[in-house]
C-alpha cells in the first residue's frame, strides 16, 4: 500500500521583475512590469517597506524569441523513408534511443555524446506507426514494443527475451519500470473478445498479474506510465483513467476521459495530471487511499471553439505541471502552453504561439527547465523545438526543422533533450524523419542549501526566492533544495513558509556554471495566526463570504503571563508592542530559537488562501488590508463545490501561520435536472418577443452555463433563462430563451436541443426506424430563421435536416437575444419529438451559443459535463398522448414442416409505439426475404409457406399497421435453411489477421470496396458472403459479374448487413431465396458504405502477402487496386441443386369479415391497398380528387374469398401522372363500403 502524502505550500511573498511603475487597481498595486528583452508584463502585487509580492493569478506570454544559445544540437540523424515515431533517454542521460516506423521498421541505440551513429539495429516488424521505446533508470535495459511483440533488450543490443501477444491481443503502449523489475503493456484485443488488458509481466517474462477491462466502456486503450517510485501504473483509455497499484494490480482510482493524451505522474505517484479533448487539464492528488481532484483548467482561445489538451508534464517532485494544446482555429490549427504551481489553477506562465499540435512536454527533475515539441505551422514551420525556464517562461532555446516533432525527452538533470519526428509536416504526405540531440546549457548559476524550521517541525515547502527575479524553487521533505539557471550576479535570497519568519541570505555572488552550496536558512516561528475563520455555505449566488477576528490578544497564558511579568497589564496598547519589540533582546530566560512576541506586532496585510480540497494544498487568492476582517471571493467559484479557505496575517518579519479551516459553497438552488412540463392552451405569436402574457403559463427555469464547460467562461445565474409548455391539441412543444449576455443578434446565433425521446439513456442503434437526436434553432443573416434536426444513434449521428417549421423568431428588440420556437411531437415523422407511456420522460441537453463571442452563456443540465451521453441529460415531463403506429409483431418462430415447408407463428402486438393500447389494429404484412409475400388479418399469428426449395436461405420478418394506415417497425427477423445447409467452400485472400482497418473515404462517393474471387468447382452457387469490420454500423454487400479486371454488373444483391455484436469481428449475409446466382468463373464480392456513414465500418487489412484481388471505388476516381493490403472480404460457394418438392396449398386462415387497409399515407411513387373477403364477392376500388371528380377506376371485378394486395402508382385513368394533393379512396363491396383520405406528394 503507497503511504506517498502531498503537502504543497505556496507561501505569500514572491518577488517580482525590477522594473516597474506602480498604479493602484481595486485596493491591489498593480505593476507594469518589463522583463529583460523590454516586453511588459502585469502582476497583480503588494508593496512592503519597497519590496514587490506579487499575487500569481494573472498569467502572462513569455519572451518569443530565446535569450541564451549556449545550447547546441549534439548531432542529427535523418532516414528518409522512416519516421522517428518514439525518442528515449536514459535517466542519466547517457542513452539514448529511437523507434523507426513506416518503412525499414527499426530500433536504435545511441551514445548521447556520441556522433549520432547507432550503437545498434534491431530491425522489427511491425503493421502500424507505434514501435514504443522505454528504458529502465536503474536496471541498464530497454524495452521495445511493436504491434505484437516486445523485446527486452540489454544495453549492449542483445535481446533478454521477446514476448508475442498474439493473434488476440495488439499492443498499444508500454512501459518498463525504472527499476527494471517490471513491464506494463496495454493491450487492444483484435480477436472480437470482451475485453481490452492491461498486462504486467516481471523482469522474467512471468506474468505478474492481469486486469481485463470491458471493451465497450473503454474504446482502445491508449497509454500507460509507470511512477518513478515503481508504484504506481495510471493508464488511459479513449474513455476512462485508471491508476492501478503497481504490486498487486488492485484498482486504486478511474474516472470518466476523453481523448488520447498520456498522463503525468510524480516521481512518488502522489500527483496524477491528464489532459482530455474537452480542452481540460486535470490535476489529482493522492487522499484518502485513492486519487481526488484537486482542480481543472480550461485552456481556450478567442478564435477557438475547440481545444484538444495534448501534452501534459509534471516534474518528479509533484511541484509543477504543463500543459499543451492543438487549438482550432478558422482555417487552421495553433497551439500554446500553460505552465503551473502545483496548488494553483492559475498559470504562473503561457506561451500561445506553438503553431500547431503541441506533441510533448518533459521536466527536469525539479521542474526549473521545460522542453517542448510541436507540429509547427502548416506552410511556415517555426520553432518545433523549444527548450523554457520553468519558472518565468523564458525561452532558452529554439530551433527551426524541416517537419513536426512526434516525440522528446529529457535528461533527469536537464543536460540533454533529444527530439524526433517526421521530415515533412504531419499534416502533409510525405515520408522521412529526424532525430535531433541537444546538450542544454541556458547558463546562469545554481544555489544548493538546506532550510531549517526549529523544533523538529516540517521542512518541506519552504519557498526560496531569488528577490529582484522570478526564480523560486521549495524545499524538500528534508529541507534541502537546488535551483539553477540563476543569471549571473549578485542577489538577496529570501526563504518563507507560513507560519515563520522570512529570512535572506544578502549579496550572494553567482557566476556562470557556479554552484554554491551550504546556503542555508534558519527560520523561526511566527505567531498569532487570525481566529474564528467563516465562510457562508449555501447564502449567496456569486460569491463567498469570508469573515475572521484579530489574531492579536489570542495568546497562550504562558505568553500573556510573561507579558504580564515584563510590561504589567495597564500600559497603554502602543506602549506595550513597544515594549514586546525590546523584548527580543531582553533576557527573560525562555527559549530563543523562537523569536519571541513577532506573533503579536501589527499585521501589515491579512493573506487569503483557498483549495478545492480539504487541508489544502491552499493558492494564494488575495490580500486584504488589516483594517478589513470580511472577504468576498467571486473568483471563478462553481456551485455545487466546497471550497476550503485560510487566512494569514503578514508581518514585517514573517507570516504567521493558517487560521482554522472553513468550507464555503454558493448557493445553487436553481439547479434541476427535472421539470414539469406545463399544457398550455395559448399559442406563442413566434416572432423574438417573449410575451409575458403569451408566456404566463409556461414554466420558467435557469439555463445559464455557470461552469463554463465549454469554452471555460463562467455566466453569473440569471444570465440565461428558459420558458417551456407544451400544446396537446397542435402537438407541440413551446421553447422561449432569453440570453441576456448576447445584446446583438449575430449570424449563427443558436439554441441547441439534444433529446433522448424515450429517456432510456441511451441513443439507438442506427438503423431503428424511430429516431432520436438534436434540433438547432438557428439565425441566419441572410435568409429566414430556421430549426435543422440530426438524428444520432449509437455509433455517431446522420446527415443534418432543414425542418419546414415556420413557427420560429429570433430577435435582439428587448436589448438581447431572444428565440421562441414550437418543436413538433409525434411518431409519424423522425423529427418529431417521441414521448412514450407510461412515464412521459424524455431526456433533454441544450445549449444557447452566442456566435459573435464563441461562448456557450446557456447550459442545461449545468452540471452535465459529458453532453455526449444521453444517461447525463436532465428529464422533463411532457404530458400529452400521441397518435402512433403499432408495435412490431413479437415471438416469431420458424419451424420446418417436412422437407420443404416452414410454419411461420408470432404474437400480434397489443400496444402501438407510444406504449399506448392498440385499439385498431388492421392486418399484419409478411415479408420473405426482404419482399412483401402476404398480408393477414389480426389474430392469424401462424403462416405455412410451401413455395421454398431445398438448400435456400429464407428470412421473414413482419410489420403491423392499423386503420389509420400506420405501419409497424419491422419484427426481428428469423431465418434458416431449407431442408438442411449445403456444405460450403470457403474463398479467402488473407491471413484473417486485420493489421488495421480502413475506408475508402471519411467522404461518401459511392464507396466501394471489392475482392476478385475465383470459384473452386465450376459452376457453383455463391451462398455467402462475410467481411471483417471494426464495429456494428450497417452496410451493404453484393455480388458482381467480372469484365476486363474489373467488377462489371450486380448479379446478387445488394443486401443489408452489420455485425450483430460489439466488433472488431465477421459480418456475414447469407444469399437467400432463389437469389444465389450460378458462377463457373471470376466473380467480385463488394461492399457498399452507406451515405449516411462513409467513414464507418472500417475493413479490415491484411498486410503480410499483397493478393493484387483487392479495390477500391470512388465515383471521382473509379476503381482503383489496393497496394497495401488485402482486404479481409470472403465468398462462400457450394454445389448443392435445389430440388422442387411437391407440397399442399399454402394454409391461411378465411377472413372473418371484409377489411381494408392502405399504406404508406403520404405516398410518392407507389401506394398499396389491402383488403380481405370473407366471400367472394364484386370489389371495386375508387380514386376521387378534393373536388369529388372521379379520376381513377383501379379495380372493378369479382374476387374470391380471401387476401389481396393492389399497388397503384399515382396514374390517372387517362395514363397521366396526378399532381400532389389529396385525393380519396373508396373500397366498396356489395355489403361493404369505406373511403379514406390519401395525400400525394411529388
């Protein structure tokens, strides 16, 4: 069990540049300050007897050019077919390493001070871009990974021993323990198992144990780092972090994640950092036996809507954090730096101007140097490699190269980085790479000494501070600490903690390369902290109140007894502090190494402290006068959060220590997550202005986003609210927003709406017929205001609709930005809004944007972080009852009869798609192998089926409809094989391991992919058909004719397919019916993506032995042949003739009464009426226009008893094609007569 504890104190008083002039802002100084190179800088600060404290809560831009090149690139290596993918050092430095991918796949070892020739080569192979390198600081070995094996190697090359992961598993990262005694690999399964793993394997090869993680929950695994300490493994997921305890494998923290950058871990596992696509950098702290947030930054920028968190660094002694971003930006990419104190969410430096993708960030040891690597600007590369001061930001070194750096690393001393990457920019195609090894040396001195607190009390976290500079570094557990790269010459360094004094070291000399040692400090105690700390809970919406006593007067009884002997008890106040300042040098006899009665002098200002976490770390927030006991922190609070404070009191000589602790909150009680939705019978005239009269009874709830999730910007409540009702006679919902923090309407302008109709938690699969999805009510400068809806299911959304509703305003007439707008409710139509028996629950998330900023001012549910999961949306009941189709039919059996007959049984529904009672169901529809075969009356639920032949496939599957016409989804379908399966011959052109999956394009051009296929026995019957894909999105595959190389005509097909569980695994569609088609030669089995979704599923590829059978289709480009793999399509043949067996008439029951049914309404192309006759009888079916003319005769003559089904194709009895409207139907029998509207619609 770790017992790793995290204390960080940041203690007030940090010096500031030595430029400066003073003007005072909100009762703080604030100094304009002028760095070494002329750039200005602001800090907020406090002037005492003239000596500048700044407040570190303003962030800045560091120099953008370097201010030292002592530092030189060691030496270069360039391939110019591979990619230098992974770099390495040794801790020590003495090593280095690199992972080639692309082509000629290798692993290289290098002296660091060498010429950049390799020690030696270890060519591998490996089927994709992530040959992973680690090393070991104790143990002298390296271990690398490709995608399935994973060599230990000793220094000298020689390999210790190769773990395969087989045909199961692919590796995704590694890392080796810096003791050696350990390697942890996160391995992706490829077989379509549960499960990904994270597997640890001892210094054996033995395995020391396993965690299996659900594949579902956690899309791919990305990477996993090994604390310095060997104690700890933190991995990450596309979707979640785990931190796992390194011995026994034991689950010690997760949480939710998004994204795919690697996290940073201290030195002694006590500090986690990660970085998500949400733009958040998040930092953990070991509490508790578990991990505990201590905050979050969101990164952003004025022209970004999106910002990826790429990077993140911490130093090994948990004292500082980076981080690293790609920005997107219109028309391009950028990216910046934010460099933190541990305790503080706010940077103590930035660097926005990284060009694109930020790839790596690494520390030294303590923090005091920070390397960089990024992509570099698109079309101007600049700066790729860039070597900062910890501390300030100053920028040492920087470096042009051609391309954009993939990874760095950096020496535990910071002696010396090494950079690698690809030669021409990640965004372009191209190939070759560079490794670049760099000797640091950004010059200036090092300090090294010891600080001392009396009494045996804890060293650790004394700041120490080269005054006049913005150098500081704290101490360690023991007291001790080093900071370099001090410039030359002579400075005052100060140490100070809270609760001591503050002492210097005067004129110190520093020369370059100097090191002094034995600085040392002797601290004493401080007294006389303030008393009876309060901060409100739950009483304001903005802010936390904070309210304290004087210290002064709370003295022990021991210290007032000596008073008391020293001064007597009736002098004047300002006597007695007199008195009580000689007191130091006075001979009373009590221990002098704790400078006696500085607790009780006046206080010069009183320190604000705050944490998210209980007993902190605390960041300095503010300073408040000595003549204010009341505090009011409005500094980026969110509700719903304590927020732990302390306070100090700052004396001339020292700070005294932290108050007691008090927690505060604000008050959040118009967060909900469930709303009642009124009725309402008054429609909204829809025109931007709410109304209060038109909106009277409508319910009215805060929107306003006071997190700040998206763009980082916190509204104040109130900002943002939102009026809803819903109409039970027009079927429809009634929305009104008001964003008071956008006054001018602006093109883009919009309200989002994500609805989970059903309030399941879950958005369906993509082909249920029932949708489910978002609306955006949206402004357009040009052109009418307009509601667009898309449709998302469970592997991503559909194409975006145009909605023809014209019930939509959207106004700035009230000094703000208003919308109103009626979103329609139904099941007829997949952009209404569905709302189910019993519970009336859909699930909602929205947003309101305003375009002219970028900012998100509304947020519903507010506390919803993870948008993306309909199981995080808030619930709001809409009480209305809505007309519906029937539920499918359920309990469809298949049962042979014979040799050549089935019996088709299932269960009529009862209940239609709202889960209403099922009051006019009219007939049930059988369809064989995707076509319309029968349609029966209710309550005939068993079909025999004479008309199949031996050796076929049949599929059926149902539909209901009712009176109205409505229809059904499809029941689940059932199928199985005449007689008996024939006996298939497999046709393959792979290994059946995929290497990678892939696409014709992320864009639809009627793609295609196809594999030539060559019969084993001629002729033959083609009966199968199976393609290996990464996941469950439906596509489509069919058989094609061969002609001069290339697929010609479809001969079978195509047919709807998807795998029917989790993937990566084989889909498969069997040729059903009398469909299989008779080869003797060449044929082609090609898949079709769907338009909706070009980019999924992928294929998967198989790369070790080109076939020269597999292409690709795009109808800009034609068919083209793959060059790199053979695509994982198989056919599947047999010989088996289908034998014509004789067989009764197909058994249905004599209708009970005459029925009549239409569907679908409205039509287009084709409409179908069904009826059914109890007798024979003379049918007539009529079509009138709305005038009442007569314009189609479609059937007049005598039926016999029985089921019929008549199509008719919108053709008037002159032959003409009939414009859109509505026209009526009459069905008309002897005893029997019924008409029904039919809508039309070209």
């Amino acid at each position: 069990m770790r017992k790793a504890r995290f204390n960080l104190l940041i203690p007030v008083l940090l010096m500031a540049a030595s430029a400066f002039a003073v003007e005072f802002t909100n009762g703080r100084q604030s100094i304009q300050m002028v760095d070494a190179n002329g750039n200005q800088l602001q800090k907020t600060v406090l002037i005492v007897d003239g000596m500048e404290y700044p407040i570190p809560v303003i962030s800045r831009n560091p120099p953008s050019t370097a201010t030292h090149r002592e530092t030189e690139i060691l030496w270069t290596r360039f391939d110019e077919a591979g990619i230098a993918s992974n770099v390495g050092l040794s801790g020590d430095g003495e090593l280095a390493f690199t992972g080639w991918t692309l082509n000629n796949r290798r692993f290289e070892a290098f002296l660091t001070f060498g010429d950049g020739n390799p020690l030696w080569v270890d060519s591998v192979q490996t089927h994709t871009d992530g040959a992973h390198l680690r090393s070991s600081t104790t143990a002298g070995l390296i271990m690398g990974a490709t995608y399935n094996y994973v060599n230990r190697y000793y220094t000298d090359g020689q390999i210790a021993w190769t773990y395969d992961s087989g045909t199961d598993y692919s590796i995704a990262d590694m890392s080796v323990a810096p003791n050696g005694e350990f390697t942890a690999l996160a391995l992706n399964e490829t077989a379509n198992l549960e499960d990904h793993r994270l597997l640890v394997l001892d210094a054996d090869q033995n395995e020391r144990w396993h965690v299996d993680l659900n594949a579902e929950d956690n899309y791919l695994m990305q990477h996993v780092v090994i604390s310095a300490d060997n104690q700890i493994i933190a991995l990450t997921t596309y979707t979640r972090v785990y931190v796992f305890d390194a011995a026994s494998g034991q689950i010690q923290f997760e949480t939710d994640f998004y994204g795919q950058t690697a996290p940073a871990i201290s030195a002694d596992g006590a500090v986690l950092v990660t970085g998500d696509f949400n733009g958040y950098a998040n930092v953990y702290l070991w509490r508790d036996e578990t991990y505990q947030r201590l905050w979050r930054y969101r990164f952003r920028r004025d022209t970004a809507r999106t910002n990826w968190v790429t990077a993140v660094a911490v130093s090994a002694d948990g004292q500082r954090i980076a981080a690293g971003t790609l920005d997107f930006i219109p028309g391009g990419y950028q990216g910046q730096i934010a460099v933190f104190d541990t305790p503080n969410p706010y940077p103590i430096w930035t660097d926005i101007h990284q060009g694109d993708y930020v790839e790596g960030l690494c520390f030294n040891t303590e923090g005091s140097l920070l390397v960089a690597g990024n992509w570099g600007e698109y079309g101007a590369p600049q700066d790729q490699i860039r070597v900062y001061n910890g501390d300030t930001g100053e920028l040492f070194f920087s470096e042009s190269v051609p391309g954009s750096i993939f990874s760095l690393d950096l020496a535990d001393d910071g002696q010396y980085a090494i950079f690698g990457g690809k030669h021409v920019h990640a965004r372009e195609w191209g190939n070759g790479g560079d490794v670049y090894l760099l000797r640091l040396d950004p010059g200036g001195g090092t300090i090294q000494g010891t600080a001392y607190v009396p009494n045996g009390e804890d060293p650790h976290g004394i700041t120490i501070q080269v005054l006049g500079t913005s150098r500081y570094t704290q101490t360690r557990a023991d007291g001790s600490f080093t900071m370099r790269y001090i410039p030359a010459g002579t400075w005052d360094i100060q140490a100070s903690k809270p609760g001591y004094t503050f002492e210097f070291q005067r004129d110190i000399d520093v020369a370059e390369n100097d090191i002094i040692e034995n600085l040392d400090f002797e601290l004493s105690v401080v007294e006389n902290p303030p008393q009876n700390l309060l901060a409100t809970d739950d009483a304001f919406l903005d802010h936390i109140l904070l309210s304290w006593e004087d210290g002064e007067g709370q003295l022990s009884p021991q210290r007032q007894q000596q008073i008391q002997t020293v001064l007597g008890v009736h002098q004047p106040p300002e006597k007695k502090i007199q008195a009580m300042r000689g007191l130091q040098r006075a001979q009373i006899g009590w221990d002098q190494t704790r400078e006696p009665f500085r607790d009780i002098q006046t206080p010069l200002y009183y320190a604000i402290y705050r944490s998210s976490l209980p007993d902190g770390p605390y960041f300095l927030l503010d300073l408040a006068a000595t003549t204010e006991t009341t505090y009011a922190d409005s500094l980026d609070l969110f509700p719903q959060t304590p927020y732990y404070y302390r306070v100090t009191a700052v004396y001339e000589t020292g700070e005294s220590p932290y108050s007691n602790e008090d927690s505060g909150t604000l008050n959040d009680d118009y967060i909900e997550f469930e709303i009642e939705v009124p009725l309402t019978y008054t429609v909204p005239t829809f025109d931007g202005i709410i109304d209060t009269t038109e909106w009277a009874d409508a319910y009215e709830f805060d929107i306003t986003d006071v997190f700040g999730f998206f763009e980082g910007r916190l509204d104040p409540p109130g900002t943002v609210t939102a009026k809803i009702k819903v109409d039970d006679v027009q079927n429809q919902l009634y929305l009104a927003v008001a964003n008071r923090a956008d006054q001018h309407l602006t093109d883009g302008d919009q309200v989002g709406l994500y609805f989970d109709d059903n309030g399941d938690g879950h958005y369906p699969a993509p082909d249920w017929d029932l949708k489910e999805g978002n609306f955006w009510v949206r402004h357009y400068a040009s052109g009418a205001d307009s509601v667009h809806f898309r449709a998302w299911h469970d592997q991503g959304y559909n194409e975006t609709i145009t909605l023809p509703i014209t019930d939509v305003g959207i106004s700035d007439q009230a000094g703000y930005v208003a919308y109103e707008v009626a979103l329609p409710l139904g099941f007829m139509q997949p952009e209404q809004l569905q709302v189910f028996l019993p519970e009336q629950m859909p699930r909602l998330w929205l947003f309101v944007s305003n375009a002219e900023t970028g900012d998100f001012n509304g947020y519903w549910p507010q506390p919803v972080e993870n948008w993306r999961d309909p199981q995080n949306f808030g619930q709001i009941h809409v009480p209305v009852t809505l007309d519906a189709p029937p539920q499918a039919p359920g309990n469809l059996t298949l049962t042979p009869v014979g040799t050549a007959q089935f019996r088709l049984t299932w269960t009529d529904p009862t209940l239609d798609r709202a889960n209403a009672p099922l009051m006019n169901l009219e007939g049930i529809h059988i369809f064989r192998n995707y076509d319309l075969w029968q349609t029966v009356p209710p309550g005939t639920e068993s079909v025999i089926d004479a008309e199949v032949l031996p050796y076929r496939w049949y599929t059926y599957q149902l539909k209901a409809f009712n009176s109205s016409g409505y229809l059904s989804p499809y029941s689940p379908a059932v199928s199985d094989w005449v007689y008996q399966a024939p006996e298939f011959t497999e046709i393959s052109y792979d290994d059946g391991s995929a290497e990678g999956f892939y696409v014709a394009s992320f864009n639809f051009d009627d793609n295609k992919f196809a594999v030539r296929c060559t019969p084993a026995v001629e002729p033959s019957y083609i009966g199968k058909i199976a393609v290996f894909v990464s996941d469950t999105t439906p596509f489509e595959v069919a058989i094609y004719s061969h002609r001069s190389g290339l697929p010609d005509e479809i001969i079978a097909g195509p047919y709807p397919i998807r795998l029917t569980e989790d993937g990566p695994g084989w889909a498969e569609a069997i040729i059903p019916g009398d469909d299989p088609p008779s080869v003797s030669s060449d044929f082609w089995v090609v898949m079709h993506w769907s338009e909706t979704s070009p980019g999924a599923p992928g294929v998967g590829g198989d790369r070790d032995q080109l076939r020269n059978r597999s292409y690709y289709y795009l109808n800009s480009v034609g068919w083209r042949a793959s060059t790199q793999q053979n695509y994982l399509m198989r056919a599947y043949t047999y010989t088996q003739d289908p034998v014509p067996v004789e067989h009764p008439a197909t058994t249905v029951s004599t209708p009970e009464k005459p029925a009549f049914s239409l569907y679908p309404n409205p039509f287009n192309a084709n409409i179908g009426f069904s009826f059914a006759l109890p007798d024979g009888s003379p049918v007539t079916i009529s079509i009138y226009d709305i005038k009442g003319a007569l314009v189609k005769i479609l059937v007049d003559k005598f039926y016999p008893s029985g089921y019929y089904r008549i199509n008719w194709s919108g053709m008037a009895e002159t032959g003409e094609t009939l414009p859109s409207g509505i026209y009526t139907v009459m069905f008309s029998t002897p005893h029997y007569q019924q008409h029904t509207k039919i809508i039309l619609l070209k």
